[in-house]
C-alpha cells in the first residue's frame, strides 16, 4: 500500500506542468530577437535600395582598366565618377567621356571619347594611317552616323576598339558620363573637360562648341 502511494506521488510530480517563469522565458527571448534583428535587417535592405538607386540615377564609380583612353585615363588603378544623368546618351556631346554598354562583348562596359553625334559626318579610318605600311586603308573613308547613334574613339587610337570596329553606337547603351578622376585622398579629384577641338574645311581653327 505504502509503495503504491509513493509511486503514484512520484508520477504526479513527474507530469507537473513547469512554473509560468519557465514558460515565458523562451518566448521573452524571441521577442528580445525579433525586435533587435528586424530593424536591422530593415535598416540593411533600406540601404542597400538606397545605394542601387543613387548609382544607377545619380552617380557611379567605376574602375578603369586598358590603355585604349591613355593619356587622359591612366591603362590601370583609375577611378571614375561617372554621372547617371546623361544615360541613354541624353545631353551629350561631342568630345564628352562616356561610359557604355559594350555593344558585342554584353557583360563588359567601356569608356571612349565621343567624335561624332546623329547627322555627322565621321571618318571610318584611323587619321594618318593612309600613308602608312599596314594601314587599314580607310582613313579618308567618312559615313554619317544616323539616328539615335553616336560615333565613339579612344584618344589612344591605335590601340583602340571603338566605332572604327564595332560601327556607331546606340545613344541606349550608354550609361553615363564620365566627369572626374577620382584619386585617393578623393580631395584630389581631377575633373574631365572636353577638350575636342573642331577644324574648319580649311584647317584651321573653328569655333568649339
């Protein structure tokens, strides 16, 4: 009888439910994380939309690397603050800096000079490779860039793909206009002028937009 009884008071203590401290501390804990992780993850994404949008509509910067933009862009360790305003070629000129979307490599983007803008008339060749050995044979070739078009060059021609190779560029695949150099400490920054300057049919000097 009497082993029976503590048998039974054992079991009942064994199925006891647990105090109300006990089981609120697991649940305590929870709303502890969530209400120090969520706004940290808000605080994360909130800034990372913020730091897509100002890149991709405000300005970007953009390492360099080749020797086609020398010497006004160095072969290497350049970075480049690039404007998104002038994307899709809007405001543009000739003798602007652009950056673009490759238009036969797609996952690769490139910086060039422009030369020529729609309704001009640009060379096809390199200038001056007429009288030399292994010439392209082009350079008193000139074709009219049509609409919504640009003609792009490398201020290093002669090692430069450019409109000579791939043909005019669409205004779209433009990404925006590279307006500075920016060095470390950034307080350095070089800032990029447009330095074409026009010839009239004589060879001399015209008037620069």
């Amino acid at each position: 009888m009497n082993t029976s009884r503590i048998l039974r008071f054992q079991l009942r203590r064994l199925h006891t439910p647990s105090s109300p401290s006990s089981r609120s501390l697991a649940p305590s804990f929870l709303s502890r994380a969530r209400s120090s992780i969520f706004p940290l993850i808000s605080l994360t994404l909130s800034t990372i939309l913020l730091g897509h949008v100002f890149s991709e509509y405000f300005y970007t910067l953009r390492s360099t690397f080749g020797i086609s933009m020398s010497p006004t862009i160095r072969p290497y360790g350049d970075l480049c603050l690039i404007s998104r305003h002038y994307r899709r070629g809007r405001g543009i000129t000739v003798g602007d800096i652009v950056s673009f979307k490759h238009p036969t490599l797609p996952y690769e983007c490139a910086v060039k000079r422009v030369v020529g803008m729609p309704g001009d008339f640009v060379l096809v060749g390199t200038p001056g490779t007429e009288q030399v050995e292994g010439g392209d044979g082009r350079a008193g070739w000139m074709v009219q860039v049509p609409d919504g078009h640009c003609w792009v060059a490398g201020d290093n021609q002669e090692f430069s793909r450019d409109s000579r190779i791939f043909g005019p560029l669409p205004l779209a695949l433009i990404k925006g206009k590279v307006i500075a150099n920016v060095p470390f400490p950034p307080w350095r920054a070089h800032w990029y002028r447009n330095t074409l300057v026009e010839y009239n049919d004589f060879g001399e000097l015209g008037d620069v937009n």
